[in-house]
C-alpha cells in the first residue's frame, strides 16, 4: 500500500512538471497579476513566478547576492536557469523597486 501511494505522489509530481514544460513551450498564458520586486523578493517569493523552480528562484537570491540589486530586468539573463523564454514570459510579472503586488493565485 505504501508503494501505491508513493507510485502515485511520484506520478502527480511527473504530470505537473511535465504540465509545466509544455505549457511554456506552447505559449499557455498563466493567471497570474501584479508583479514582484526581483530586488527584495525571497525565493520563496520568486518560486511563486510561473515556470519558476526553486533552484531557479535560489540562483536569482545568489546572483543578487553576489552582484547586488538588479539594474534591469534584462539581467536577469545572467542567472542560471532563467532563459530568454522564460524572461520574456515573466516580464510582465517582475519590477526593479517598489513594493511587491504580485498575486499568484487570481481566480479565473
């Protein structure tokens, strides 16, 4: 029984990644609103972003912290894991100062 349960919890976990890779490769829109301030937000923060892994919202802390705040959006391309696909997919989603308005769970 054991084994079902984590055959199945492996399975889901699949899915939703494989859900992810194709969603961003065919243009699937998020439903997401505001944006999140890539200067101060925690990668727990970033990690809400869409199509944003921990690793990825980990790297963006580090590279921050190594290199201090960002002065454009476009640097972000110097993180590890953030491609120019996905920059251009979270742009709308990401601001250099002010206060985080980023909501990731808008209804529909």
């Amino acid at each position: 029984m054991k084994n079902i349960k984590y055959i199945s919890a492996v399975a889901v976990i699949l899915l939703g990644l494989g859900f992810s890779a194709y969603a961003s490769d065919n243009g699937i829109r998020d439903i997401t609103s505001g944006a999140l301030n890539i200067n101060t937000a925690t990668a727990q923060e970033l990690s809400m972003l869409p199509f944003v892994d921990r690793q990825t919202a980990e790297n963006i802390v580090s590279y921050r912290d190594s290199n201090g705040p960002f002065s454009g959006i476009d640097e972000l391309k110097n993180v590890n894991g953030i491609t120019r696909t996905l920059l251009d997919d979270l742009s709308s989603h990401l601001k250099l100062d002010g206060s985080s308005d980023f909501d990731p769970y808008v209804a529909l």
